[in-house]
C-alpha cells in the first residue's frame, strides 16, 4: 500500500470528533463552509499529497536547485507541482473571498496542507511561504501596494519570502543593517544583505517579493527602529526590469532541498527600490504576524515530515520479517518485525509524538480562528491568549520530538535505514531545521516562559489550566483509566507551581534566574500540553466506543497510544519542575550558570 | 585554534589520575611499559587525527567509494592514510610481541584510537577491522592460518571484515543460510550472501578476508550450526587469483562514507574456498569474541564522533557573536553565544556525555585488562563479569547520547550548522549508523537485562552495585555536595530493586514481561552507570583541588559537568524504573505489550 502520509481517520477524527470544526460554520466568516467544503478540499490535498508530491520526492531531494547565468533553476518537477498547488488554492485558502480566497477555517487548512508537507516539504514551501508574505501586505498595506503585490502573490503568479536574517543578525534582530533611503518618488533605496532566504530565487514564477526588515537612515536603534519593506527582485518598467537584487551564494542545505535557501545582496547598483509596508519603525511588530503564522507552519511541516516517516516505518515493520519473540525459541518461520515490542515501542512513541502534536496544531489552529472570528468579544480574547502561549509550544516540541521521531523511524528500518535507498533518512535530514528556522528551540524558550506564560497577569496560564482541567473532567467521566487522569492532573498542578515560583523570581529581579532554565520549562509545558492532547484524545474515544460507534481498532489504538504517553512522557515533569526551581526550598540546578568559558 | 578532537586534559586525567594505568605495569604482561610508552602512542595518534585525519575528512566524505572494473576505488587520501595508520601500529597493538604486537594495554590504545576515530572514522574502520578479524584467528586458528592470513593481516598487507549479515538475516542469525561443503583439500566451498560487509573490498592493499558465518553441510538449524571460516577475495595460487567473491552492490550509506559497505556474493561460479577457524559449528561463541571487541569500538567511535563535533560547537560558540543576555536590554557589542546559558547548557550536555561516556569506555576497557591479565584469578573473574555487563551499556550509552551530543552541536551552530559548509551535519549522519550496527539499541538492551544482570547469580550486578558504592563513597569523603552523591545512592537502590522485581518475573515464567521495557532498563541502567563515571570523576576533581594540584579550570569544569549530569539524567531513573516495574505493587505500561498491528 502506498505511504498515506497522515492517518486520514485520525484527521477526520481531530476534525470532527475531537473539534468539531463544523461549529465553526455557525459563525458568519464560515457561512459558506461546511463539511462537504472541508472534505472536497481535504481529499484534493490528500491527492496531490500521494500522488505527485510523495512519488517526486526523493528525485527532487536528489538534485538540488544550482544557479546558471545569476538565476536559481530549480527541479523541473517543480514546474509541474507548483501550478498544481496554486490551482487548489493554497496561497489564501484561509483569506477573505473579497480578496480572492476561499475563506476555510485555518484548522482545515492547517491539516488539508499538512498532507502536502508531508508528501514534499520544500514544495509546499513556495507556496506557503507566498500566502504569509501577502498575508502581511493584506493586513498592513495600502491599496497600491496590494495591488501591486498582494493580488499577483495571492494568484500565484509571483512568489513570496521572509527578509530578516542576515549574516550578523540572526536571532538577534536588534542588530539588522539594511539601510532605506526615502526618495521623493515615495519608494526606498535599500541596501544590504540578508541570508539564508528561502525561496529568494527560483525559475517558477517571473518573480520574487521579499518581505524584508530594514531600518530608514536616522530611524532608532535596536527592534525599535525597523521597519517592513516589500522589495520585489524585479520591479515594473518597461516590462519587469531588474531591481538590484543580486543571489551572492547559495547555501548547501542538508534538507529541504527542493527550495533553495540564499545569501541576497540589495542594491549593490544603488538602485534596489523597496516599498514601506505600514508605519515606519513597526517592522517588528508587523512581522511577527507573518513569524507567528511561520511558527505554526514550522510545527505542522514537523509533524507532517514525523508522519510520512512513522506510516513508511510502520509498513515496514509489517512486511519485514526478522527474528522471533524471546519466549519463542522454537525454529518456526521469522516473524513481522511489528511482532517484537522493541519495535511496537518504537511505532508507538511515533505515533504517540505524531498524533499528540498534530492534536496539538490543530487545538491551536482551532483557536487562531476563533480569536479571528468569534462572534463575542470574550472569545476571541481568551483564544488569542490561548493562541499565543500555544503558538511556541506548537512550534517546538514537534521540532524536538519530530527529530526524535524521524530517527526512530530509521531505526526501524535497521541497516537498510542508514543508506539513501530508502527514504526516512531524507526525512530525518528535513526535520532537523525545524528546530532552527523561524526562532531556535531556544529563542522558544525564552518567548514562553519570559513573556506568554506570565502574559496578561497570568490570565493565559489560567485559560490552558482550565481547558486542561476540562479534558481531565471529561476523560474521567468516559471512564478513561484514573491512573492516566491523576497523571496529568499533578503534572498541571506542578506546572502551575513551578510557574509561580518561577514568575515571582522574575518580578523580584532575577530575570536571569527566572530564565536559566527556560529550554527545560519548555519542554515540561509541551509534555503537559500534549498530555491534555492525548487525555482529550482518550476521552472522545472512550464515549465512542461506550456509544458503539463504528468499528473499535480506531479509538483502541487511539486509547493506547494515550495510555503510552501518560505513563512515559508526562511523569517527566516532575523532575524537569525540579532542575528548573530546585523544588520545595530549594534552588535551581546552577551548573551551566556558573561553568565559565574556560573551564571547558 | 585547530579542533583537538578530545580533550588531551581529559584524557590523561582518565589514565592517569582516575584510572592510573600506570599500575598496570605491574603484571607481567605489561611489564615492558610505562608512561612513558603510553604517551608516546598517544602522541603518534594525537598527531596522526589532527593533521593527516580531520583535515581530509571532508573531502573523503563527499567523494565515497565507487566500484570500477568490478572493483571498489576508495578516496586516493586513503592511500596515505592506511599506511600511517599501520605504521604506528594500530592492528595490532595491544596484541602478545609473539605475533609481532606492541602488548600495550586496550585502555591505552582504545583511548588513542578515538583520537583517529574523531579524526576520520571510516578511515581508522580498515585498521580497527583488521586487526578484531585477525585476533579471532590468532585465537581460534591453527599455525597454518595464522601464517596464511592472521601474519599479513597483523602487518597490515590484507585487511579484514565480519561477515554476517545476510539480507533476510541481521539481527536474527540463527537464519544465516551461507553454506559450506568440505572438500577433501581441507578448504570448504562457501555459497551465499552477505550483506552490508564494510570494507568487503576496496583498492588499499590486495586482499580482504572475511571472517564469516556459514553453516556446513548437515549441521543443525539454527546459531548452533553455524561456523566460523576465514574466506579471501583473492586465494594463493598462481600469486594471488579470484576466489569467487564478488561484489554484487553497494549499498549508498549517509555516513562512514570513506568505508565502503557492499553486498557480497560468495561461490557463484562454484569456487568461494573457505577455512574452518576453529571448531564446527562453534562459530557464534568464536564470532562473539570479535563482536564484544566490536560493541566496545562502536562505542567508542560514537563519543569520538560526538567529540569532534563537541570541540567544533565550543570553538564556535566562543567566536560567533550574537544578541545579548536577557537581563542586560543596552544596545552595546554583541556577546559570543556562549555568554547565551542556553548555549552553554548545550556545551555542557555535550560535555557531560562526551566524557561521562570516554570515563566509562576508559572503565570498561580496564576491566578487559584485568580480565585478561591480572594475577590473581578472582581479579580476572570479577573484572571479565563487570566487563561482560558493561558492554552493552558502553555501546548503547554513547551511540543513543551522542546522536543527541551531535544534534546539539549542529544546533549550536544554528542556519550554518544545516549546511554541508560546515561539519556538524556530517558528524551527525555519521553518528545514526551507531545504534544500528553490532547489534540495535533494542537487542543491546535485551541482552543486558535478558543475560548480562542476571549472569552468575546477580554476581555481575553486585559488583557493579559494589564499584558504585565505592565511587559515592570516595566522593563523599572529597567533599563532593552530598545531594549528587544521594542521587546516586538512590538511583543504585532503585536499579537494583528494579532488576530483582523484573529477574522475579522471568524466573516465574514470563519471559516476555520482564523483557518488555528491556530499552527502557537499558537507559536507567546507562544512567546510572554514566553517573558512577561522573561522581568518581568528581570524587578525583575534589581531591585534586584539595591538594592544590595544578590550574582549577579543569577540575572545575569536571565538577561542574559532574553535577549537571547527576542533577538532569539520574534523577529520571526513578521514572524509568516505574515504567520497567509499575513501582511498588503495580504493573509495568503495558501499551505496547497489547497494541495491536491493525491499531495503528
């Protein structure tokens, strides 16, 4: 059987058990919509997933993108998928049909794309890269600048990147220098450099929108002074006609290697033209519109690229046969690899990680529209806050845990995993990015617990709490085993407490302190949070099978899966609560707080 | 600063002031050396890793080897390398002066080989292949095989390779179907095939001898039919002529890209001559002698491999600039990223495994020394019973923990470490091959809780109990914080309860349920015995401090790395062991155990 990429049941399972995306129909933004729009757009996805992106991976990811005479030529299959995405709508599926889009929940775009990401990461890529940069000028542009850009990225017809990084001044972008110059003609002379841009430079569409922070000559120092530019690499004149954007190297990336990743060089001419999207000096802020949509997309092409890996290393394991069970000394045929429980373990732990995190992105997305779309204030509120201490959380541990994932699924597949005629060893090389794009694994850290956890006077910590304590309470009334719930209720009630102390460190001075073990606290909020998952999860399984619903290998599998992360994954906590405040009196573990640089 | 691969520091404080080998010297077998000798064959593979290895790794991981002619042509760098590293004597070096050996310590001459193994490591593989398929003939072979093969092979004319695998057969040997039909000549004709063979052929010297399984006509079913026989690709005839070994494909693996890994067909044409070494049908108990002295080679190639990568991270970590602390918002210079204590808990983590894993490989090996030839029989006994048990432990520990070791290195590095211009990324893919081959992490684990804990008795587990207890012991009296040294105690106390639990459960008759969590055991046990290392090490820092000897940095840096492991992984023992056992009075997770194939 072909690799499904995701499991389809579990998806229709998080969509319409789990969510129930269909309330979101009652809303006026989703009129239109309702699951016969959701499913005919899904099994489009589904299809392009499995038949063109999966079967033209591997040859894509074997001959990477080179430049010839100054301009990146990309795989040739690229030229047959690219149009084909577009064709479906993803550059705004999720946007306003008064801007040509579809208008979808983003929970069902969310997962439709997921498909596509599993299927080809690096294609899906342009596009999804191209719907976020227009999305910013959608929001923050004026009317010129959405005709002039937004409408041709929205149609496909030009694509779209994110400018931040440049050589000097990654996680730090306080420290950007790309200058802009005012001119009379209301445009911008830029110059500067800026790295690894994805998509920066292709032969798939007549043209490039960089999405770019610099700072307008005299404006402030630090985050403070940037600004948003679409700096586009060819500009309208007679014809399109070069605008001083030049490819000064590519990167050899290890992954994603349908889409190159580019050192560009503004204006070395003087004459690279770049267009102010909003207000000067609120760059930032703008930007982290377009961060947090990439943040979440990072998360879901984590998981995605954990799922084609746990579906290729599951069919495996059924069809490979090797050894017999330590209690069967008996010299009987081999049996299925499944057969072993070292090896059920590791499909489990998969599928533990990849059901549990896509329940997770989907959680999130569910709250994106309705902080969007609500029909009360009130919701919308507490759904931006819960969307907003998610949204690191939903970035991360699919990166962290993908990685552990997609190494598993290798294994699986012993040595013949280790050479490149089979697949998951690509995988496992996709996946290590997302720990790195969009804001290192650490810089997440630091963003959950130096600002969401404590965001609006602790009133978003409060609001996880309460839908964790929900799924708890409902967990134990569908009669989900009581060993699992108390699991997870003390991991929260810890959570909460490590929190308190934590914050009140913060409050008293020692931002420092409160932060040293921001990467752990990190990682314990995940457990929690995936955790909730996996109860909510059990929950509706279990009132579907009191309810007799359908055939039970489903929910069973779903049950079990829940059972393997609450007793391996969430007990984790308490000894992650104590390296991060040292428990009852005590202190923090303070051994890389004090190792001195040369005592390495 | 070039790469130092290792820590010189770190290694002489192991010999020397945690091991002192020195006392070595003292038996008969060793009586010729000295410190002297001792740190002259580090110096030679000191020098050798860091000017002829590191500097060519690059170039021979990009240009693996090809066959041409029916033949396989390594990387022409190779042609240097190979006879330097025969040169200083690496086939043989710790091997009797009556088979031309230099009779150094496998303490000494492990820990100078992972300075080659840092430095290249499939190119230190020709070399550490060789000389483990030569000892098993030194052993096992009668004088005319040992003229024929084990003499040139020690001398670095003929390489050699283990021959196992067959492609339905990897994990499962008792499956190995290669036959061997004796002729009247003495020799056997040998038909099959074999896979993944690393060095099966390759254009350095002018032959290769297989060390292979194979079962001779008649013989039972199963590991207890097969045999052991010595097979050339070239046999003495007219010179040296084809013996009917052909390399039937190559298998295109991620990493060791220097060391090609072939598919092998022996006897096509009728005329594979094969030597019997040794018995018939003994061939596993002979082949394990080379696959212990494997599983420690794995291991160490593994911490070899995550240092190098460990070293490169530091180097960058102390010269990349970027950002400030959190608590330090002024817009001055930007720090090195090891200001960053994210980055430096990353240094750290790599730290505390990369020499928490040499300490134990450096134990281990001891133990083979003493095992080998301490004077005293009950010396012997006990140091080959600790040797036993420890090796699956000093496999797993660093192939698991330096995959972890090496993604943080790349991490370090952030976009820069995801590209092939820098070497992290190379290190990495190098690094998954080691919880693959000699033996999975899974079947590692089995036999550490299946057979090594349960030897003699629980002989073996009581005197790892009793070296354990010895290194708190010393700590405490050092002065090392008490709170390391109980964590300890207690996670000793929990392992050995634990193991008496799970024993209980086979010796009743459930097999399959106290080998259930064996991956889980194996990493509680890992812990534990990663901790001893780094409170014995403590323990020596302390004394060393206490005494006024030499600069602090070292010892500080030990203490400091001592404590962060002792404060972040043993304390997850308590967790692990609740999982194996289900802790007092309940049951073990059993999720796995009745997860069905149709419910994934």
């Amino acid at each position: 059987m072909a690799n499904p990429l995701l499991s389809d049941r579990h998806v229709d399972f998080l969509l319409y058990e789990v969510l129930d995306v269909e309330r979101l129909c009652a809303l006026p933004a989703f009129a239109d919509h309702g699951r016969e729009t959701f499913d005919l757009f899904l099994a489009s996805a589904r299809r392009l997933g499995r038949e063109l992106l999966y079967p033209s991976y591997r040859d894509i990811d074997a001959a990477p993108p080179e430049m010839r005479d100054g301009r990146m030529r990309v795989h040739p299959k690229l030229r047959e998928i690219y149009p084909q995405l577009v064709a479906l709508g993803l550059t705004n599926a999720t946007r306003p049909v008064a801007v040509g889009g579809q208008q979808l929940p983003v929970t069902v775009s969310a997962l439709a794309t997921a498909y596509l990401m599993a299927g080809n990461l690096s294609a899906y890529g342009y596009v999804g890269l191209t719907s976020a940069a227009a999305h910013l000028i959608e929001v923050f542009g004026d009317a010129s600048l959405k005709e002039r850009f937004m409408s041709r990225m929205y149609a496909g017809e030009w694509t779209g990147t994110m400018a931040l990084t440049e050589p000097h001044a990654g996680s730090s972008l306080a420290d950007v220098t790309t200058r802009a110059t005012p001119t009379a003609d209301g445009h911008y002379l830029v110059s500067g450099s800026k790295i690894f841009i994805s998509g920066g430079d292709h032969d798939l569409t007549d043209n490039v929108v960089h999405m770019t922070l610099g700072r307008i000559d005299g404006a402030p120092a630090g985050i403070k002074g940037l600004s948003l530019f679409a700096i586009p690499n060819r500009r309208e004149g007679d014809g399109l006609v070069d605008n001083d954007v030049r490819v000064a190297g590519v990167i050899h990336k290890i992954g994603w290697r349908g889409l190159p990743s580019l050192i560009l060089s503004f204006g070395e001419r003087g004459d690279c033209r770049g267009w102010l999207v909003g207000e000067p000096n609120r760059g930032i802020a703008q930007m982290f519109q377009m961060m947090n949509e990439a943040r979440i997309m990072v998360g879901m092409n984590a998981i995605a690229t954990a799922s084609v890996a746990y579906h290729e290393s599951l069919a495996y394991a059924a069809g490979r046969a090797q050894g017999r069970p330590p209690s069967s000394r008996a010299q009987g045929a081999q049996v299925p690899i499944i057969e072993h429980a070292d090896v059920r373990r590791m499909l489990l732990r998969q599928k533990a990680i990849v059901e549990g995190g896509l329940a997770l992105l989907a959680t999130t997305s569910l709250h994106a529209d309705l902080a969007g779309h609500a029909s009360e204030t009130a919701v919308r509120r507490r759904s931006q806050l819960l969307l907003d201490l998610l949204t690191p959380v939903a970035k991360t541990f699919p990166a962290e845990s993908g990685f552990e994932s997609n190494a598993l699924a290798l294994q699986i597949h012993g040595g013949y995993g280790y050479s490149s005629e089979y697949l998951p060893e690509a995988w496992l090389r996709d996946q290590k990015l997302n720990t790195l794009h969009e804001g290192t694994s650490g810089i997440q850290g630091l963003d959950l617990l130096g600002r969401k956890v404590v965001a609006a006077g602790g009133e978003a910590l409060a609001i996880f709490a309460e839908e964790v304590n929900g799924a708890i309470a409902r967990a134990r009334a569908a009669g989900v085993v009581a060993a699992a719930c108390d699991q997870l209720a003390s991991a929260l009630a810890i959570t909460l407490e490590t929190t308190a102390t934590l914050a009140a460190r913060g409050l008293a001075g020692d931002v420092d302190g409160m932060l040293l073990h921001s990467t752990d606290y990190l990682t314990l909020f995940s457990l929690v949070a995936v955790g909730w998952q996996w109860i909510l999860q059990a929950a509706v399984a279990a009132e579907a099978l009191a309810a007799g619903c359908g055939p039970r290998d489903f929910y069973d599998g779903i049950a079990c899966a829940a059972q393997y992360f609450l007793a391996t994954d969430v007990p984790r906590v308490a000894a992650l609560a104590a390296l991060c405040t040292g428990g009852a009196g005590g202190a923090a573990d303070d051994s890389y707080a004090r190792m001195k640089p040369e005592w390495f």
